[in-house]
C-alpha cells in the first residue's frame, strides 16, 4: 500500500482552491480511483490544502496516470486549480510499513 500526498499552494486570495479541491474529490470517486482525502494545512503558508490517495502499489498509481489525464471531469478542475496555485504542486510518496 503507498499514499500519494500532494500539496497545493494558492496565490494570496486562494482562487477557490478549497471548493475545487472538494469537486476533485468527488469527480476522483465517480471516475472509480481510489478516495481523496483533503486536509487543510494549519500551520506554514496560509491557504495549502494537502490531499492523500491510498493506491495498492506505485504501479497500479503510475498506470493511472493516463487514464487519469484522459478524464474530462478531472482535467477540467485541474484546468481551475492550477492557475490559482503560487506555483506547481508538490507530490510525494510514501510506502506503507507494516
């Protein structure tokens, strides 16, 4: 099991980051990938949000790349979150240990 973490930083005025990432989450299951969790970030610049995505293996994440880019009701609200962002998100992986 890995998570994928991403984090989002908004330009000041956060341009609907928070409701973006909401719609993310819901066109994410209804697409049939795994949930979306989104957190918001207390401390550190004002405004990140953070999702985590609980995939079975980095494979079974990297082969959903494609099929991800290829899913219109994601891209179009990746179309409005990247604008509002300071700069390009940051992902990270992490494996879970048992």
């Amino acid at each position: 099991m890995i998570i994928v973490r991403r984090t989002y930083t908004p330009k000041p005025g956060g341009g609907g980051l928070q409701q973006n990432l909401r719609e993310l989450q819901k066109a994410t299951v209804e697409a049939g990938f795994p949930p979306l969790s989104v957190y918001r970030k207390v401390l550190g610049p004002h405004g990140t949000m953070v999702t985590v995505q609980r995939w079975d293996s980095v494979a079974a994440y990297d082969a959903s790349r494609s099929e991800v880019r290829a899913t219109r009701s994601i891209t179009e609200i990746f179309e409005r979150i990247y604008p509002a962002l300071a700069s390009t998100h940051e992902t990270e992986i992490y494996e879970e240990i048992v």
